[in-house]
C-alpha cells in the first residue's frame, strides 16, 4: 500500500513537473540573442525597424539591421558568409542565391518557416526565383519584372504614340532627345555590375536570340550578343548625364526629377513615379510591358539563413522566425498602408481592393501584362556573379569610350567562361 | 653596468615581439595563400606555387592596374606637395598671425572628414547636372554637360583632386609652420641682399627645410599608397578600368567579382615587394 501511494506520489510528480516544464517550453523564447541582418536599403525594412518590440514580444529577443548599397552589400555578404559568418540573416538576390546556396552559405528555408506565415501567399514568380535546386533559399522582400514607363505628356507634345516594338523604341528615344530643354530620350544603367548594367542590356540580348550557354560550352559570343551591345550603345547615347557610370539610383533619379521621356527598369519605379514624396512628374507617367520583343528581367530579392553564425538548429529556427515574420502578411500590409510599392509580394496584398485603390487599374493591367513577358534572363548558375561582372566591367568601358571592339570584348569574355567552365 | 644595458633590451623586446607578430603574421599569410589557389566559394585549395604571379603578368586588367597606381601615386605626391607648399608660402608671405591661424583651421578640417565621406560630398559636387563642381562649366557653356568621372580623360585627376584637397591643405598649415620656426638671421640677410620673396623662399627657406620636406613627401606616398576608400565610393575603379589602382583591382578580384583570394594575395605581396624596393631605393637615394 505504501509502496503503492509512492509510486503514485512519484507519478503524480513526475506528471507535475513534465506539465511544468512543457509550459516552460512552450513560452521559452525562440531567441536568445538578437538577429544580426546584412541587406541593403529597402523602405520595407526601415518599416519595420519600427516594430521591433512586436518582435521582441514574439521570439523574446531584437534585431539589428546593418545597410549597404547594392554592390557593396553583394561584396560584404559574399565575404562574410564564406569567412567569419558574422550575420544570422542575409539579404541575397536571384544573381547570388545559387552561389551561396551551393556553397553551403545560406540554409533551405523551408526547413524553418513557420507554416502559419503562409510561404505559398507569395506571388510565384517571386518564389520561382527563390527556389535553386529544388529548395526554396530565401523569403522575397521585392520582386518583379520590367515595365515600359513613359512620360505621356511629353510624348503627347511630340506626336509619338508610345512604342510598343524594339524598333519603335530605338526611334522615339532619338526624336524624344532634347538636352537643350532637358530631356533625355532614355535611361540606362552604365555602372559594372551583373546586377547593373548588365542587367539592362540582358533583354536586349535575349530579344536579339542570345542565349549563355550551350551545355557547357559557351553561346553568348554570337551575333545577337553584338547586335544587344551596339543597340545599347546606340541608345547610350539619348541616356540622361550621369547614367554612363551610374545604376538603377541615377537612372530611375533622372526620370523621377523630370529629365527622360521613357524608360524600361525594374517594377518598383512604377510605385515610386506616382508618389509625390519620390516623384516630380506624378499624373503624367505611363505604364506598359517593355516593347516587344523585349522580355522583361525577372528578379527578386528577399532574406535568407546564414549558416556560419546559425551553427545549431535553435538558432537557425530563430532566424527563421525573423524572416517569416518580416516578410508575414501584416507587415506587408503595413508596406501598402505606407504607399511602398516595391515591396509588395503576396498575392493576397497584390490582388486586395486595397491595392487597386491606391494604385489605380492602368497600372494594375501593365503589372498583369509584364508578367507574362518576364524572363530569367541571366545565367542561373553560382558561377553567373563571376561571369556576369566579367562582362559588366568590358560593358561599361565600352559605355564609356574607353574601349571600342564590341567582338574583341566579348572574345575576352568567352576566354575567361572557357576557364570558369574548366573549374567546374 | 650590467643594469643600465640590459634596460634597453627589457623595454624594446615585447614591443618588437608584438610589433612583429602583429606584421609578420598576416604578412606570411598573405606570402602562403598567394602560392595556393583559395576562392571564397570552396573550402578546398592546392598548392599552384607561382602560377598566380605568371599569371598576374598575362592580364590586362593588373598591368593597367599598375601603370594606373603609379599615374595616381605620381599625380597625388606632386600635387599635394605643390599644394602644400606654394599656399604655406603665401600664408607665411600675405597672412596676419590671426589670419593664419583663421586659415589653418579651416585647412586642417578637410583632413578630419573621414575619407568615404568626403568622397561622397565631391561625387554629388561632380554631377554632370546637379553638382556645384561642375556648375561653372554650364554656367560659362550655356548649359553643356560635363561629367568627369565618367570620362577616362578625367576621372583619374577628379579623384586625386580630392586627394589633394584633404592632404594638400593639411600639408599647407605643416609647411606654414616649419617656415615659422625657421631662425630668421638668413631671411633678414637675404633681405639685406635686396633678394626678392620668391628668391628668399627658392634659395634660403625650402632648402633650410628640405629634409623635414622629404619626410612630408614620404608620408604622402605611403598616403597615396591607401587609396581604396575613396576611389571605391567615387569610380569604383572606372569608367571601365580608367582608376583602378593595383588595391581596387586586388579587393575586386578577391571579394566583388570572382572570390579569387589567392590572386588578389599575389598582387598584394608583388605590391609589398614593389613598394619596399621603391622606397628603400628612393631613401637611399634622399640619404646620399
């Protein structure tokens, strides 16, 4: 009887303490240092740098954002990851994504999205772009593709209806060129960069039929990539001052302060033209897809776990938690409310009423019709980063002037694809 | 005795201990990682030996990076020191005590800007529509445009002027204040000679100071040799490869590009050695 009320006093406590510690368990915070995130500036994250309580609250610890522009992000992520692994979170692009994810530099995120956060609410273009090998690497914070914007009121003022080919395009950027009055016919990116210039100059070497590679033998050295080049150059020449060693900053800059009659970049321009806080030429400004046979260059950008810095599973669950949470329907929510077009990505945002209200259907129409001429456009390969900054450096001496032999570049370019293929 | 001699020795070994861990260490890792063939995207590596020096001597790219360091290290070291030295001069010829001291503050802020900013304040200032460097040129033009970092022609010198604009000022109010300290009987005698200003200053002060001169000189170019920061934020070593210096060149090959930290080594230590040499020669040289 004795031993009985023992054994009954023992499970009694046993039960006690488990129920105890599970309830401890469950309240334990997910994190218990702050999450330590590279990225580069994004409206988004400064919004959300607001709310850091709400995430306090939620995982029991911080976080702390570090930014750096686009280039150097690229560059201090890259150096980082591969040696000290001083970040939980990166910010990676559709350019790095496959280099980092193969290097073993970022950790498949699926393993540590909390389902409730609903991955499948993203718009699945953008989760295409974050899947490499089969695995989904990384949460978009922006994506998209290319749009045709234009400003209606000058192209009114010249009779010219906006072009919807290549070769109207390359004709109304001439007769649209009036640097006397302050009009430049076009925007380009002449900054190196495979996520800058040539990012701009991949459609046109797509709608010429340029293609990278053939298996593993190099393709891109061919006619089509000739004839991109010298259509580039050509059009470098209507390109807003500033732009031939500039990016997305000075090209999107010279539209928003009223100095271009038509560009085609990125979507996020469309959202920044009809605020007046980015925008001087908000109410004259048109969207359609890019003229026709150019596809438009499919992107996304968005946060991934960093493997060094995340050694065991709790603390990768906890970069995880950060990520979901970020990137959650709420916060996208509150993007809308603040008018950040560009950070929009869940159909369910996208396709609100809200949405419409704020942005109008026209540009509605043109998102729904560049969507179906968006590519991948680049290389989707780890190596593409190496390749495609090769050719973004002999790009923008040819840009600007300080080399002039379009084939003996692109003969230097395939020289060093030949050895990066041999190291594979 | 024995006390008094070993006192040097107690003092000058941990500091010599330390001095040379802290640069033969990561001197001796860069020697070994330049004889491998590391990139930043695997873990695994050989021995290659030399073939990353050969192969620096093949390629375009670092012989335009060397001609293009030693065009800056020429245009900065020249033009700070004709900077520092004609506007020390003419503080020391034109300027009140007070105002000397007014023109030295305000040439000594310059240098206290970190390097990356005031790289960024003179990009802004040379935009081809906006910035204030470049206004006089619309101004007298009637509105052409004028974009220096994007023209090979002269991106190199927009950049170095910014180099000079910080050292040159700062080396001025050094200049200013060797003149100063100069005994005044030779200047007085030159005077009585009836010699003119710049007769004085040609013949009796600078060569008086030509040894704390060459020091100011030394300095600069291992100044010079730093480059990175600031020609990073303003060209990034364009308009195509127009100001890429051999440490641009060798941070891009190792963390931009292509994660070849192997070969950005080997430019580093062909850089150590080129710089040793120059300069061991040109002190030699000075010291004759």
């Amino acid at each position: 009887m004795k031993s009985n009320r023992l054994a009954a006093s023992l499970g009694a406590a046993f039960l006690l303490t488990a129920s105890v510690s599970t309830a401890a368990l469950a309240q334990a915070p997910v994190c218990s240092a702050p999450v330590k995130v590279l990225a580069q500036p994004r409206d988004g994250l400064t919004l959300l740098e607001d709310s850091k309580d709400e995430f306090k609250k939620l995982s029991g610890a911080s976080f702390q954002i570090d930014y750096l522009n686009e280039n150097d992000r690229r560059a201090k992520s890259r150096a980082d990851a591969s040696t000290v692994g001083n970040y939980n979170v990166y910010y990676v692009d559709e350019a790095n994504v496959a280099l980092f994810a193969s290097s073993g530099w970022i950790a498949p995120l699926a393993d540590y999205y909390p389902a409730e956060y609903d991955f499948a609410d993203f718009d699945p273009g953008r989760q295409k772009v974050a899947t490499y090998d089969g695995k989904v690497w990384f949460a978009p914070l922006t994506g998209g593709g290319d749009l045709m914007v234009y400003r209606k009121d000058v192209l009114e003022a010249a009779g010219i209806q906006p072009p919807k080919t290549l070769d109207e395009l390359i004709a109304d950027v001439a007769k649209l060129n009036d640097p006397d009055k302050g009009m430049y016919g076009i925007a380009l990116r002449g900054a190196r960069g495979s996520g800058a210039n040539v990012w701009r100059w991949m459609p046109f070497f797509k709608a010429y039929g340029g293609k990278w590679f053939d298996g593993d033998k190099p393709a891109f050295n061919s006619d089509a990539a000739v004839k991109a080049t010298e259509t580039y150059l050509k059009l470098f020449k209507d390109s807003a001052p500033g732009t031939q060693t500039g990016s997305w900053d000075e090209s999107t800059g010279a539209f928003l302060s009223g100095q271009v009659a038509i560009l085609v970049e990125s979507t996020p321009l469309s959202g920044m033209a009809v605020d007046p806080k980015t925008s001087q030429v908000v109410g004259k400004v048109g969207f359609l897809p890019p003229p026709s046979p150019l596809p438009g260059g499919g992107y996304g950008h968005g946060l991934a776990i960093g493997t060094k810095a995340n050694q065991d599973d709790a603390s990768k669950k906890c970069a995880g938690l950060f990520i979901a949470w970020a990137t959650s329907k709420e916060n996208e929510k509150r993007r809308l409310d603040a008018h950040q077009f560009g950070e929009l990505n869940r159909t369910s945002i996208l396709s609100s009423k809200e949405f419409a209200d704020i942005y109008g259907a026209d540009l509605g129409q043109a998102l729904a019709d560049t969507g179906k001429v968006t590519a991948v456009n680049f290389w989707q390969d780890p190596r593409w980063p190496d390749l495609g900054d090769r050719w973004g450096i002999i790009l923008e001496e040819l840009v600007t002037g300080t080399r002039t032999d379009i084939k003996g570049g692109l003969n230097e370019l395939e020289a060093y694809a030949d050895e990066l293929v041999k190291k594979k | 005795m024995r006390r008094r001699s070993s006192l040097p020795v107690t003092f000058l070994v941990p500091t010599l201990a330390i001095l040379l861990v802290l640069s033969m260490v990561p001197t001796l890792y860069a020697i070994v990682i330049a004889l491998q063939n590391r990139e930043l995207s695997t873990p695994s590596y050989s021995w290659v030996w030399f073939s990353n020096f050969a192969d620096l001597f093949l390629d375009r790219r670092f012989l335009n990076a060397v001609w293009v360091s030693v065009k800056w290290e020429i245009v900065t070291v020249v033009a700070t020191m004709v900077v520092a030295i004609g506007l020390g001069v003419l503080m020391f010829e034109v300027a009140s005590p007070r105002l000397r001291n007014v023109y030295c503050l305000l040439f000594i802020i310059p240098v206290l800007l970190p390097r990356v900013s005031a790289a960024f304040v003179w990009k802004f200032a040379y935009h081809p529509l906006y910035g204030i460097a470049t206004y006089p040129y619309r101004l007298v033009t009637g509105g052409l445009i004028f974009d220096p970092l994007s023209k090979a022609s002269t991106a190199l010198f927009a950049v170095a002027s910014v180099d000079v604009w910080q050292w040159g000022l700062f080396f001025a109010v050094i200049v200013l204040k060797y003149l100063e300290t100069l005994p005044p009987q030779p200047i007085e005698a030159a005077r009585l000679d009836h010699a003119k200003r710049w007769q004085i200053h040609a013949y009796v002060t600078l060569p008086m100071l030509k040894a704390p001169l060459i020091s100011l000189m030394f300095v600069k170019m291992i100044e010079s040799l730093r480059s990175f920061d600031l020609i990073y934020v303003m060209t990034r070593g364009g308009p195509g490869v127009a100001t890429e210096t051999l440490d641009m060149y060798a941070f891009s090959q190792g963390f931009i590009e292509s994660g070849k930290v192997s070969y950005a080594s080997a430019m580093a230590v062909l850089m150590m050695i080129a710089t040793v040499i120059t300069f061991t020669m040109l002190w030699k040289r000075v010291q004759a």
